[in-house]
C-alpha cells in the first residue's frame, strides 16, 4: 500500500495535509525532512515532509498527488521536526508557518539547497603596487587596490558592503581595467581575511569554576544560568567554552539580542579560532543567509553567531547553546509566530540532552525563578575582570533646575570634567528622532500620525515626520494645520536633540550619535565603533543599542538624561525594565583601570526601585521585585496568554474577542482567569483597530488545555473570518 506524505504547508490552519507520493517515487526518496511541491488549491506551494501514514485522514480518492520531492536528503532532522513540532505545540501556532520559520526565505520558495560560493573581489594581476599608482585620479579604485594588496586572495563580497563607501562603482572600474575579477569561493568563510589566531586570556576563579561546571556538563542537558557583572568577562567564558566544544568534535550557537552585536562578537571569535565562523541575521542578503544555514546544517561551520531566528537552524553536531544577554526582549518574537528564543533554546538543549548557557548581568525575574526552583543551575561572576572597580552612581534632583535640551548644569560639568581629564563620556537617552511631539505653540495643535494613535515624531536631520509604529511619513510642516500659525515647537527629547545641544556646549569636543537612524547603512556602526575604541569621538550619544554588550575602555562617565520615564507605568514588568536598562547602561562606565560614574537625572529621587539599586544592586532590585510579583500573582508565578484581533472596523475585533471570552468562560473554572477583552492601548495602529484578551493562570498545564480544547470551536465562529487574530502565549508586553 502506498504510503501516505503528511505535509506542513506554510498556512494559517492548524494541521498537516495528506497527499500520495509523486508517480514513480522511489519510497527511499520519502525521508521526513525533505521539502515537498504540492498543489494547494489553485497554486502550487512548498511544504515540508514531517511523516509517513499508512492510512489517510480522508478518503484515498480525494487525495491529490505530490508534484515532486526537491530534496535527495532531509534538510531538517527527526530532532529539529521535533522541536518544530513541540514549539507549535507549546505556541498554538500553526505547524507550517512554524516549519517556514527554521527555513531561509530562499528555501522556503524551493530554491536548491546547494552549497552557494560567496563571490570574491580578487586582483587580475600580481603588480598591484604599479596597479594603484595607475588609480591615482580615482581615489575609491586605489582605496579597493589597497584592500586587495592586504588580502591578494581575494575580498568577500560581504566584507566589501561592509564599507560605508560606494564600491560598486570602484569595483566595476577595476574590472574594466583589467586589474580585478570577480569568482567564486567555495569556502564556508573567507580564510584570508581571518585574523591570527589569538591565546587565551588567563582566568580569575570565578571564570574559571563557571567554565568547570559546565565542561563537566557536555554531553548531558543541564541549563546554567550565569549571572556576569557587567565587564565581568562572561565573553572569554564563551570563547573557552566553545574552545571546549569544539575540541570534542561538535559545533555551537552563540545567540545575541542584536544585530549590532554580532560584528564585534565575531571579531572576537574570528581571532580566537582558526575555523569558520558562520553569521545569520536579518541584515544580510538571502544568499548569505542560505550559506550560512546549509554550512551549519552540514557541519562546514563549527561556530553560528546569530540572533532569534537562528534558533531553529539545523546543525549537524550541535555540543552546546549560548544566548548573552538572556533578558533581552529582542529573544521575542512580537508578530507572526511569536516565539521566545531563550525558551525555545532551553527545550531544544533539552530534546539534544545538551547544555545550554543563558548569560546576563540582569537576568529575567523568570529565570530567577527557575533557579529557585531547581531548573537552571546558578552560575556566578561576581567581580569586573582585571579587577576593575564597579561605577559609582550620583543622583541629581533636577526638581527647579534650568535644563539645557535635557540636560542639568551639574550633568554638563560631569561632563566637562570628564573630556579635560582626556576620557568619554556616554549619554543615554532612550528615543532616536529630534523630537517625539511637533505642536503648535498657538492652538495647541499636534502633528499625529494618520494611521495610529501616536505622534510623529521629529526627524530634523532630513526634514521629517515619521511614525516609529507604522513608518508612516512626511515632509516637516511649517504651520499648523488647524489654526494656520507658523509658531510650531518640537516638545521633549530625542538623540537628534542632544546631540545638536552638546555640539553648542563643547564645540571643540567630536559627539557622534548612534541609534537606529544613524547606523542604517551597512558598515557605519562598525565605523563609528572603530572610531570610539580609536579615541576619535569624545561623547557618545545613543539608545539602547549602546546599553548592550559594548566595551569601551575610555568611558568614564555615563550620563542617563532621563530614568524617570520607566518608573511610573500601568506595565507591571516597567520596573524590571527600568532596572536592568539602568545597570547595563552604567555597565559601560568605568572598565580596566579607570573608575567610572553613573550620573541619574530625575525628579523623583526618593524612588524606591532607585534606592534598591544603588544600594543593593540588580540581584536585591530582583529579590525585592520578586516578592511583589509573587504577592500580586504576576509572572513568574502566574502563566498568560494574550489574545489580539484586529479589523478595519472597531465593532469586529471586539465581537470576536467576546465570543471568545464566552466559550472560555463556560468551560473554566476559578483557576483560569479571563480578563477583557478591552481595546489595546494603541487601539489604532497602521490603519487597524485592536482589541486583546488575558488568560491568566497559577496552572501552565490548565492554562494550555483550556487554549487547546478552544482552538477548534474559535476557527468555526463566523466573527473569526472578520478579523486578523493570533495567540501570544507568555507575553512580554501586554500594553
């Protein structure tokens, strides 16, 4: 009897479908894990094969006929169809859009799963030196000789769009000059332009009793939680571990909030280890992104630095998981599948019996509670490396003071002292833009996005007003819409601001500002990085892409212009927020031997969540905000589930959610708690309206049942078919 393909086609259903083998299928070709063409409907789709069935769910004659299997062997092995399979589980997502969610964009469309060279930039002939002086007139062409001149057997052609310069057009001069070529490396990574290979630092004994604890591990699933003061060397443990894992033959994923942190990252790695280094996130190219997956998945890369979406990569020989930053919100995804990679992270070590490693200075509060209650294993750094000295922090009381764009005379004396001692200084201020509000100073008048309920916000550098939740746009007006006066005023503070301010304050000192806006272009991060550790940049101005993970030896002073903003919230996870974005950003100040300070501007200096962390440090701020939650039945002693719907119409999503709210109430009982629904608190966004639903409960198992056992009915509603709706299981963000 032929068998029958159970396959996972990228669909908002909750279910695999059934179809017959293509005619003259061999049933050695029919191995789970291989992608499947198949007709769906009136298209042909991609599909992933997640087993085999005797018997169909339908009657055999109304199966249709699989239109061919595209690969000879499985991407995707039986312990990743697994861990794909738990995650829509545990998500209640559907299992095809869950399986396109481990797959390369080009994978997903069918492309071949064949090993792609990345393109070299190579020299066309051997006297480069007579090569540049024949490029004098064209200062970009003698640039890229240069650069060949260093790496003779050729530049990656994503090294090259790493310059934040136009080298395309250099490049093509060369080539029609003779003097260079393009070809194609086979190589998983670019050997020549790897750095030499670089010892081991020597370790303090906290290092290295975390480094023992978990060697003692390999092999056996054991979650650590290693909890690093900031500057307390928790990267060197990294390194020596993946020295570990490599040594016995597997390979490892290092896992990262953020893009910006992966080029530093992989610096490090690349200089330590002479294998390749395989990078995957959202800023390269696809093909880049289909190289990377295909050497991991064939154990031609031993090392992956990725961020969330490299969760789910396949990896031949994986010895061992690591996320730095373990707290970070970036692990979670926030549309589609709306996954948390720490936790995903956690069952995948735990399906491979492996260990894993999740690092933070501030960890979660849901971590914290893992340890307590005997899942992770507590690892500490107690101490800076080196033996450098933790900052001091100075509260200001700016209640009366007169602020210069935000920022205090006293603050601007810090900072004056700082720049004549030959030191930096950090300024933390936590929106990009010039201005979140444009208003008018007549009427009262303020500039709103069209499709949101938000502001625009004020971008003075090219002139605009942009939306940051829908990237609506326009150019800066220059008088009021409702009254017609010209007296338009830009309220509140961006990085744009501040830095225009300090330019006016020190105008012999350099400030650069480095947020979302300023980094846009591939490589300028990595510049203005370049430029910090060179000492060419006296201030520096940013958001929280400064907060994480950065080492720069010359900070002394960090500034946070305003830490009032996260203290007074209706968000019951702002204080946790608000501490560890405090203790990151100060973590920049004062590393190696200098001493560093933490400079608070805030109006409200008798805070308590202040005074627990100066004075007790993140780990008393977590105990304290630990009690609390526990008393107030909040995560993590609680279990959610967010419903969110929206329509076009506001009457739509509400219907739907009451509805819901109904078939759960007839069936619950006092241990699952159904709050709403209500209207988001952005109840308008991008053109939608939004309404959401709360399922609390003490009870994981109970809370899951209840979704599961409701999940059929929800499908068949009519106000279903009326509205975009989706389940955010954990949520990190309910408002």
């Amino acid at each position: 009897m032929t068998k029958i393909l159970k396959v996972a086609v990228s669909v908002p259903l909750r279910r695999l479908f059934d179809y017959v083998p293509p005619a003259g299928t061999d049933a050695a070709d029919l191995k789970p894990g291989v992608r499947v063409e198949v007709p769906f409907g009136r298209r042909r789709k991609f599909g992933m094969l997640m087993g085999l069935a005797d018997e169909p769910e339908v009657d055999r004659g109304r199966l249709k006929e699989a239109s061919a299997i595209l690969d000879s062997e499985p991407l995707l092995s039986p312990d990743d169809l697994r861990l794909l399979s738990w995650a829509s589980r545990y998500y209640h997502h559907p299992i095809g859009e869950v399986v396109a969610a481990a797959l390369t964009v080009l994978l997903r469309k069918g492309s071949a799963a064949e090993w792609a060279g990345e393109r070299l930039l190579r020299p066309s002939t051997e006297d480069l030196a007579s090569a540049e002086q024949a490029c004098a007139r064209a200062p970009r062409q003698a640039a890229l000789i240069r650069l060949l001149r260093e790496h003779p057997n050729g530049v990656p052609h994503s090294r090259l769009g790493e310059l934040d310069w136009d080298w395309r057009s250099a490049a093509e001069g060369l080539i029609r000059k003779g003097l260079a070529s393009w070809c194609e490396n086979r190589e998983a990574d670019a050997p020549a332009c790897h750095s030499a290979v670089s010892p081991p630092f020597t370790l303090n004994p906290d290092q290295q009793e975390a480094i023992a604890a978990v060697r003692a591990a390999l092999g056996a699933y054991t979650a650590f939680l290693l909890e690093g003061v900031t500057g307390s060397g928790k990267t060197e443990v990294y390194l020596q571990l993946t020295q570990e894992v490599l040594a016995r033959g597997g390979q490892i994923m290092i896992l990262l909030p953020e893009i910006n942190l992966t080029p530093q990252l992989q610096a490090r790695f690349r200089s330590r280890f002479s294998v390749p280094v395989a990078i995957f996130h959202s800023g390269l190219t696809e093909a880049e992104r289909r190289r990377s997956w295909l050497g991991m998945q064939r154990g031609e890369v031993s090392i992956l630095l990725g961020t969330r979406s490299a969760v789910f990569m396949p990896v031949k020989s994986l010895g061992m998981i690591i996320l730095d930053e373990e707290h970070d919100t970036s692990f979670k995804q926030q549309d589609g599948f709306r996954f948390s990679a720490r936790d995903v992270a956690v069952m995948r070590a735990r399906l491979l019996d492996i260990p894993v490693v999740l690092g933070s200075a501030t960890p979660s509060l849901e971590s914290v509670y893992n340890v307590s209650q005997g899942r992770y294993r507590h690892l500490r750094l107690p101490h800076r490396a080196g033996g450098a000295a933790q900052p001091g922090f100075r509260l200001l009381d700016i209640r009366g003071h007169r602020l210069r764009e935000g920022l205090s005379p006293a603050l601007i004396a810090y900072i004056a002292e700082t720049l004549a001692r030959g030191e930096q200084a950090l300024l933390f201020v936590n929106r990009r833009g010039f201005a979140p509000t444009l208003t008018c100073h007549a009427c009262g008048w303020v500039a709103r996005c069209r499709r949101c309920d938000a502001n625009l916000v004020v971008h003075a550098g090219d002139h605009r007003l942009r939306c940051h939740h829908c990237g609506f746009e326009q150019s800066l007006v220059g008088s009021c819409s409702g009254c017609g006066s010209e007296d338009l005023r830009p309220l509140g503070l961006g990085t744009e601001r501040v830095e225009k301010a300090l330019g006016e304050i020190f105008p012999g000192a350099r400030a650069v500002r480095i947020d979302r806006d300023s980094t846009r272009r591939k490589g300028r991060l990595e510049a203005l990085l370049n430029d910090i550790h060179e000492g060419r940049v006296d201030i520096l101005i940013g958001t929280q892409m400064l907060a994480k993970g950065h080492h720069f030896p010359r900070v002394t002073l960090v500034g946070i212009t305003d830490v009032d903003s996260g203290l007074y919230s209706t968000d019951f996870r702002s204080g946790e927020r608000t501490a560890q974005l405090v203790t990151q950003v100060a973590g920049r100040a004062g590393r190696e031997e200098r001493m560093g300070t933490v400079v608070l501007q805030t109006r409200h200096p008798g805070h308590p969540l202040l005074h627990v962390l100066i004075r007790e440090g993140y780990s008393g701020f977590a105990k304290a905000c630990s009690e609390e939650r526990r008393a107030a039945l909040l995560p993590p002693f609680a279990y959610q589930a967010l419903w969110r719907a929206e329509a076009s119409d506001i009457e739509a999503p509400r219907r739907f959610l009451e509805r819901v709210a109904n078939l759960a109430n007839q069936r619950t009982s006092r241990d699952l708690q159904v709050l709403g629904p209500v209207p988001a608190p952005m109840a308008r966004r991008a053109g939608r309206q939004r309404y959401q639903l709360l399922f609390q409960s003490g009870l994981r198992n109970l809370l899951h049942g209840n979704i599961e056992a409701l999940l059929p009915r929800i499908s068949e509603l009519d106000e279903a078919k009326r509205v975009r709706w989706s389940i955010d299981i954990d949520p990190i963000d309910l408002y």
